[in-house]
C-alpha cells in the first residue's frame, strides 16, 4: 500500500513539474530523452535494493532530473542587424572618404581626419535618420551603399585636406556677362547682396571667398572650375530680371490674394519660392523646397504658432536652424542640407531655406501670430 501511494505521489510531482516546463521556457541543454524516476519501469518488489544501497549486479540505469520550475529561461537570440563596415573607433583611408562623402551633404565639417570618433558617429547618425535607415552611428552596407549613390568619389588632394585652386576662370577685375551670371547666382543663395554690375570688384570678391569657405573649397576669392560647379549646381539660370536688378511689382509677383494683407509669409510650390509680403509689398524672397511625396508639406492658411533659432528635430535629431512652426511639427526653417544638395533632396515636410542670410533676417522680422500661405 505504501508502495502504491509512494508511486501516486511521485508521479502527481512529476505531472506538476512537466505541466510548468511545457509553459515556460526551459535551457535544455544537458537534458535527454531518458525518463524520469517518476516514470522508471524497474520492479518494485519488496526485494529489491534500497535506494542507499550499490547492487552488486545489474545496477539500475542513473536518471538525469527533468528541469525544476525554478530553471532560468533559456536567453533569447536577438535578431542581429547588418554588419558594421566602420564604427567608432577606426582609422585609416576608407573613414577619410566616409567624412569626406558626409561633407559634401553638410553632414561633417572640419578637417578630414581618418579617425571615426564621436563627431562622425552623429555624422552619420543624422544622415541615418534622415534617410530612413537603422540609426546606429555605424556604417553598415545600406548606409554606405546610399551615400555612395549620393555623392562623388574624393579626390586625393580632399581626403588629404590639401586643395589646389584650378586656373582662375573670373577674378578681381574681370568684367562681362559671365561676371553678371556669376553675382545673380551668388545673390541667389545670399552671398552677394549687392547690384549685379558685370564687374568684378571688392565686394565681389569677398562674396565668392565666403562661398568657398562654406563648401570647403580653396579660399582665393577667384572663380576656377571647382568653384563654378559647385555654384551652378547649387543655383538656377538667372533671369532677365535678376540680371539687370528689375524688382517685380505686386502684381507681377503671382502671389496669391491671401497674402496681400498684413504680414504673410507666401510660399509658392510652383514656384518654389517663399516671399515675406507686408501689405501686399514684397520685402524679402527666397528659394525653398518640400515635403517628399511620402511626406508632403501641408497646404493652406496658417499662422506662426512659436519658433526656436536653434531647434533641433526631436524625431530625425537633426538641425533645424531659424525653425518658424506653423502647423504642428512643420516649419520654416534653414537648411544645410538643402544648401549643399538643392532639389536633389526634399525636406519631412517643412519648408527648407537654403539662404542663411536671408533666413537669419527673416527670422527677426516675423512674429508670433504672422499669417502663412502655402499654396500650389
């Protein structure tokens, strides 16, 4: 009887144990597929050895436990993510070209120093958000296999921080159309403020020299071919008006009926343009760009709800200079970005400025409560 009941007993213990295993997870390492003393098919006469006694023959096979409720976990295998190609910590030609690349999208400025320290990981951190890939500060292959897409191949002379102006295409003194082409497109992205004359003066020259500092191209103040694509790329073909200084009137402007009252910022998407209209007089105009379609800049009226001079995106951790918001999280606000690469890129939905200067006077103009137009 006691036999019996020692028997129920066990296997009750055994039951509980197996009901707990089955809901939790188990290490199983070690563990075999050999039963439990629960579940042993030896006799159980009465003549058989105690359990303290070493039979001297046929001994009884030795049983494994089954793991207790009290076993820890087994450790879940995290899914790993792309490889690194360079993280923190490197050295050497291949992270020279990674800064140099960042430094053509205005993501990295400074020396090229070859060495991944901490001002390349937000680098690239940035660029990771911006685009929509893992943030992790280290370049695996989708990061590098974008920026590549993206930009050019560094010259030796730029990995090595050590640019030779070309031949002087334009300098102090030249004159002419391309002089006048030259002064429209620096006006355009804020760097000459001046009437374009056609010559190539003072003013002038102190112009190009900030432009080059800004791209990290020899500063001469002298136009070589460097210099002129870069601006090109940056810039439109100017127009008659822009070449021979006519200011368009009111009417001629196109902008819409909303703006010619009060303080309006009026910013067009067919014209990619935003104009700070005061009673229906245009002061300052500038160029801008969009929301992807993916992200679209919201159309409508609205009104300067705050602003920020030195914000920085709490989602994409990025950026985001002179910030005017008018509806949510969107705003108006400067670009690096966009003054590196133009329309090559589009903003979340915010309305980029790529003109510092212009920005900077306008963010101390605008106020609190000023309306916003943006219309197609």
């Amino acid at each position: 009887m006691r036999t019996t009941r020692s028997m129920a007993l066990m296997a009750l213990l055994a039951s509980a144990v197996l009901g707990t295993t089955a809901c939790e997870p188990v290490d199983l390492i070690g563990v075999t597929a050999e039963p439990s003393t629960a579940t042993t098919t030896e006799p159980t006469a009465s003549t058989s050895p105690a359990p303290s006694q070493t039979p001297a023959t046929n001994p009884q096979p030795t049983h494994k436990p089954s793991p207790k409720p009290t076993d820890k976990p087994a450790k879940k295998t995290e899914k790993a993510g792309p490889s690194a190609l360079m993280s923190k910590g490197d050295t050497g030609m291949k992270v020279r070209e990674l800064q140099h690349r960042l430094h053509q999208l205005a993501w990295f400025s400074g020396d090229i120093t070859g060495s991944y320290g901490q001002t390349t990981v937000e680098a690239v951190r940035g660029f990771q958000a911006k685009r929509k890939l893992r943030e992790t500060g280290a370049v695996d292959s989708a990061t590098w296999a974008t920026l590549v897409k993206m930009t050019r191949t560094p010259t030796a002379e730029e990995l090595n921080n050590k640019l030779t102006p070309g031949p002087a295409l334009l300098k102090l003194g030249s004159s002419g159309d391309r002089v006048r082409d030259l002064q429209a497109r620096l006006r355009q992205i804020g760097w000459y403020e001046g009437k374009v004359t056609g010559s190539y003066g003072r003013e002038t020259v102190t112009s190009v020299e900030g432009f080059q500092r800004r791209r990290g191209l020899p500063v001469t103040g002298e136009v070589d071919q460097r210099t002129w694509d870069r601006l090109v790329g940056m810039t439109h073909t100017p127009t008659s008006a822009e070449l021979t200084n006519v200011v368009a009137k009111p009417k001629e402007t196109g902008l819409d009926a909303r703006c010619l009252t009060g303080r309006a910022l009026c910013i067009s998407k067919r014209t990619n343009s935003l104009v700070w209209v005061i009673d229906g007089k245009p002061q300052i105009r500038m160029d801008v760009r969009f929301g992807s379609y993916e992200t679209p800049t919201r159309e409508g009226a609205f009104s300067i709800g705050w602003k920020s001079p030195n914000h920085v995106s709490t989602i994409y951790h990025t950026p985001m200079p002179y910030a005017m918001f008018f509806s949510g999280g969107q705003a108006v606000h400067y670009s690096a970005d966009f003054a590196a690469r133009g329309y090559a890129g589009a903003s979340h939905g915010c309305v980029n400025v790529r003109n510092l200067s212009a920005i900077t006077s306008l963010y101390s103009q605008v106020a609190v409560g000023d309306k916003v137009i943006v219309y197609t």
